[in-house]
C-alpha cells in the first residue's frame, strides 16, 4: 500500500485498475452525452452526389467563358429541379437546368451561378461573367469521405457528432453503460438537506456535490445511505454498495482522529487498500482500496478537500470506466490574476475560473482557498498547480495546471 503518494502516482494508479464497464445500445435522441462503443466509420459519401450550393442555375462553364456586361451570353432553361428531386434531362450545349439549394448537379453540368447574379425569364437566363468548373458545387463526398474515421471508440458524443451519425443513417447507436457510482456518507455530525439541523449538526453537502459532479460526467449514482462513525456500520453500506454498483465513494473518516474508522471499515468490507494520503492540499486526507475491479474512494469530509482530491486523483479513472479513450483532463497554463501569500510546502491546487481579460486568459482564484469552503467552488472550471516546495506567488505568474 502507498503512502503520502504524489497526487500523480495516486492518479496513475487508479488508472491502471480500471477498465471500462459493458455497452449498450440507445436510440439516437438518447445519445447525447454518451461514449461511443465503437469506431465510427464513414460508409458512405457526405453528400452522396454533387449538389448545388445556391438556388440558381446548373449549366455547363465552357458555354460562358466569353460572357460578360458587354456581351453576355443566354441559355435556355430546361427545367426546373427541386431540392430532393432528381433532373430529367441532362444539360446540353447552351442550355440550363434551374435548381435548387442541395439539388443534385444534373448530368452536363459542370457549375452553378446563384440567381441574384443572372437576368432571367421563364425561358431563358442570361449571364453577365464567366464561370470555371466546380464554381458553386458541393463536391460528393466534400463534408465525409465513405472509409474515414470519423470518431474513435470512447468519444463522447456531442451535438456535431449525433448529426454525423445521423448523416450515416445510424439511428441506433451502441454506447458504453453509464456506471452506477454508490455515495456513503459519513459522520455522526452530519444530517440531510431536508432535516432539521440542531445545534452541532452540518448538513450533508457533499452527497449533492458528488452526485451533480458524477452525473456531469455520464454517471448514475446510488445513495446508499449516512453512516455515523462506527466501523461495522460503514462496512455494511460498503458491502451493499459493491453488490450494486461499479464504485463506491465515501466523504467522512478518513484522517488520523479516534473517530476516522473508513479505511478499517474498508477492509471490514473486502478491500484491499491501495492508498492511505496525497501529498497535495487540499485533499491530502484520503484511502483508496479495491475489490473485485471495484474502486472504494474514501474522502475527506471537507467539502472543499474531498472535491480537489476527487478531480486530481479519481476523476480520470471515473471517465475511464464510462469508455471515454482520453480520460486525462485538458492541461493548460494560466495567468495567475490574484496573489496567493501563503507557502506551500505540498503540491496546491489553486481552484478557480479562465477569463478572458484585454485579449489574454487569466485565472481568476477563488478568494478563500480553505478547506471547508465549498462555495469557493461555484463556477469553478479549472485547478492550478503550485509545486511543492514554493513560496508566495505574485499575480502575473503562469502556471501549470488543468480544466475541469
């Protein structure tokens, strides 16, 4: 078992652990969201033909090369296409096909003038420039080539991606499962959102926390319930939750005090225990076992603590078990915008949000860094590092870090 372990041997560890969960398939107005289970590739051309990019007229360019405001050139009109429909008759010498936006180029056709560029009768339409093959035609095949990757297996599908599988004609998409994460909390102090809270209780925030964070992130969770601080109690809800879920977390019990009984009630539960701290701040504070390739995280009950923690540490492994193929948050480099006077003998994690300010990305630090202030959370979109070992950092210094 590791102890203190930086917050990236953590990371890397619990990465190395999981796997994906199984799949499934969903029709196309549920996949939003989702990983896909598969690679996608394109069967077929995007457009399937050659189509008109303008309401105007198909014709042939070599027709027009002498056209212009002094000597422009006329071609009768053959007929009239609409979108979805296909030409009857092909484009021949002098003439010219009036079509549509999307129609498909009628044969002999080789360009398209929109109208607002043309004169034009019900027989005739006259041109006033030249035109060069492939002018206003958007080629088959321009948007996707039939055989190319589209998407690599593990993307979680956005709205550009739900359209592209629609433009394949897929309808049903198979997906990996949402994992179920099981939620304990713990803590004789601690009483619900709704319940009375009498003098010496604090309510439960960090069940809302974990369970908005995990549904962000293409999870289910399962309550399982608020243990007080008694090992077997604990062990029980953590035995219930790895028969029913792919994860458990714990908040609560897992500092060094006579009442931190979550790592013992861990391994009451079966698990083989990977990880006793971080050297990190906050979130130093943590236990992180194992069973049956089911992650038991137990975290600090400070809101704040047990949120940094999760995102450095577990979160990658959370996306790793919901399929995505880069589970790795996006790193980045940020402008410090505020001071921050304290030393920091441990690696911190700098909560904060990106602004953009007089056309450069600044990071805007939450003003009370504390490990129980979980409203300096809100909004919060990105985490700057300050290695271990620094001093006070003045504003204005760039540091490494990375967006939630």
């Amino acid at each position: 078992m590791l102890q203190n372990a930086t917050w990236t041997q953590a990371r890397d560890l619990l990465l190395r652990l999981i796997s994906p969960i199984a799949t499934e398939t969903v029709s196309l107005d549920e996949c939003a969201g989702r990983v896909m289970a598969f690679d996608l590739k394109a069967a077929q051309d995007v457009p399937p033909f050659d189509r008109s990019a303008y309401d105007g007229y198909a014709l042939r360019a070599e027709d027009v090369q002498s056209a212009s405001k002094d000597q422009p050139v006329t071609l009768r009109i053959t007929e009239t296409v609409a979108a979805g429909s296909v030409a009857a008759l092909p484009v021949l010498p002098g003439q010219a096909a009036h079509v549509m936006t999307g129609t498909k180029i009628p044969q002999g056709a080789d360009c398209v003038i929109n109208f607002e560029r043309t004169a034009f009768t019900e027989d005739t339409v006259t041109l006033f420039q030249p035109l060069r093959q492939g002018d206003n035609i958007v080629k088959k095949g321009e948007d996707v080539a039939a055989g190319s990757l589209l998407s690599p297996c593990g993307t979680a599908i956005d709205a550009g991606l739900a359209g592209t599988l629609a433009a394949q004609g897929i309808a049903r998409v198979k997906v990996y499962k949402k994992p179920v994460i099981g939620l304990i909390s713990t803590g004789s102090e601690v009483v619900e959102a709704e319940e009375e809270q009498k003098d010496g209780k604090i309510r439960n925030a960090n069940r809302a926390t974990f369970t908005a964070l995990l549904a962000q992130e293409g999870c289910q969770t399962r309550y399982l319930g608020l243990a007080g601080d008694e090992a077997e109690e604990i062990s029980a809800l953590i035995a219930k939750g790895l028969q029913v879920c792919d994860a458990v977390i714990l908040t609560g019990g897992v500092s060094v005090g006579d009442w931190d009984v979550t790592p013992a009630a861990m391994e009451r539960a079966g698990a083989d225990m990977l990880l006793r701290g971080v050297d990190m701040k906050p979130g130093m504070a943590c236990a992180y076992g194992i069973k049956e390739g089911k992650l038991v995280l137990g975290l600090s009950g400070n809101p704040a603590s047990s949120l940094t923690n999760f995102c450095a540490c577990a979160l990658p492994a959370i996306r790793k078990l919901c399929g995505r193929k880069e589970p790795m948050p996006t790193p980045i480099q940020g402008v410090l915008a505020r001071s921050f006077k304290k030393k920091s003998p441990s690696t911190r994690f700098l909560r904060g949000h990106l602004q953009l300010t007089d056309g450069s990305v600044q990071f805007i630090s939450s003003s009370d860094q504390g490990n129980v202030v979980l409203s300096s959370t809100i909004g919060c979109n990105a985490f700057l590092l300050i290695p271990a070992g620094s001093g006070p950092v003045e504003a204005g210094a760039v540091l490494s870090g990375f967006m939630l």
